[in-house]
C-alpha cells in the first residue's frame, strides 16, 4: 500500500513538474516574439538570451518530467534513477542561480545600461523592432524617456514617424504617445529599469530557491519508489 501511495505521489509530482517545464517554454517564447533579443545580456562576445535560457530550461524540465513518468509506470529502476540524478543536478543549478543572482546583483547597472544604449542604437531599425518595443514599453510604463533623457535619441537617417523632429525624442516619450501630444517625460528610464532588474533578479532568485526545495520532495519520493521496487524485486 505504501508503495502504491509513493508511487502515485511521484506521478502527481511529475505532472507539476511537466506543467512548469511547458508554463517555461510559453514564457521564453512570449518574451522572443515579443522582445528579441532585447532581454539579454551581451558583454566580451558571450550573448546570452533570457528567452531562449527560459525555452532550453522548460524543454528540459519537460523531458525530465517525462522521464519520471514513463519510469513509474513501468517501475524501471534505471530510468527512475536517472530521473533522481537530473532533478538533483537541477536542484544544484537552481541553487547555485539563486545564491549567483544575489552576489552578482550589483552588475545589474552595466547590463541594463549596455542593454539600453545598444536598444537606443538600434531604435530606428527595422530589422530589430527588439529594440523599439522594449524601449517602447519602458518609457510608456515609466513615464521616462531615453537612458538618460530625450537627447539620447539622434535623428534618424530615414525619416521616421517615431522620431519628433520638433521637440527630440521619439512619439512614447509623451503622455499620448504621440509628439508634441500631452506631456513630454524628461527624465531617462536608466534607473527605473535598473530598479525593476534588481528587485526582479532577487525575486527569481528566492523563487529559483523556493523550487530547488520542492524538488527535494520528488528527489525523496524518487528514492523511496527505487527502494520499493528493489524490495518488491527481492521477495517476489
């Protein structure tokens, strides 16, 4: 009895473990589509993507879930086994993310500062609309403008309906959305964005904690079920 309770444990705990490894995958693809590559961090040549870190971290959440369940039901050992190994693996990951998300939080101001200059840089390009909507979105919700103000905006080579030619600055910095409509916002986004980033890399990070000890339930239940099914092997 007791086996068959661990068992259909452990199965329930792989199908939240499944509904978060695809709840990842939705995520890092919504931030692709709508992002780019704009969510990053690109310093001395090594580009890392939050998008596709979130896409590769569900599929392999996914793929590990998959695993547990294929392995309860046939109550394979080896493959049950190696269930525990990946989940501890990623139990030691997220560990290590969370505790690195708190030490390296005071580099947040360079990331988010390269981040922006080069979105500014690339505002106008048609070829990265990355760049236009995360800048886009960030002075709409801070009523901000620029890195460090409205002149970081240089006229583009093209004519643009973004760009006020009048004023400076580009149609979200006003309160309309518009040039020369509403409220014009004077002050740049640099800190705004620098205190969501922080607040939001120690959230991650007490998340990333708070799941790397749910998984020590399904790393218990995992080796519980192996010892249910040597024993049930040794007497049968």
């Amino acid at each position: 009895m007791g086996g068959v309770c661990v068992k259909y444990s452990l199965l329930i705990f792989n199908f939240i473990f499944w509904i978060i490894g695809i709840a990842l995958i939705s995520l890092g693809a919504y931030l692709k589509s709508k992002y780019g590559d704009y969510l990053s961090y690109n310093e001395s040549d090594k580009f890392i993507s939050m998008s596709m870190f979130l896409i590769i971290l569900g599929l392999f959440i996914f793929l590990i879930a998959f695993l547990g369940c294929f392995g309860v039901f046939r109550e394979n050992q080896f493959l049950i086994t190696c269930f525990a190994v990946c989940m501890a693996v990623i139990m030691i990951l997220e560990i290590t993310a969370g505790i690195l998300g708190y030490v390296y939080r005071g580099k947040v101001e360079t990331i988010v500062d390269n981040t922006l200059n080069q979105a500014v840089s690339k505002y106008f390009d048609q070829n990265q609309p990355g760049a236009k909507t995360l800048l886009d979105w960030a002075q709409q919700q801070f009523d901000c403008c620029g890195i460090e103000g409205f002149n970081d905006y240089q006229q583009p080579s093209k004519n643009s309906t973004d760009f006020c030619y009048q004023s400076g600055g580009v149609a979200s910095c006003y309160s309309d959305n518009k040039c020369d409509s509403g409220e014009q916002y004077k002050e740049g986004c640099k800190q705004n964005v620098i205190d969501l980033a922080e607040n939001n890399m120690l959230l991650c990070g007490a998340v990333a904690l708070a799941f790397a000890g749910i998984q020590i339930l399904g790393l218990i239940l995992a080796c519980c079920l192996i010892r249910v099914i040597k024993y049930n092997y040794m007497y049968v």
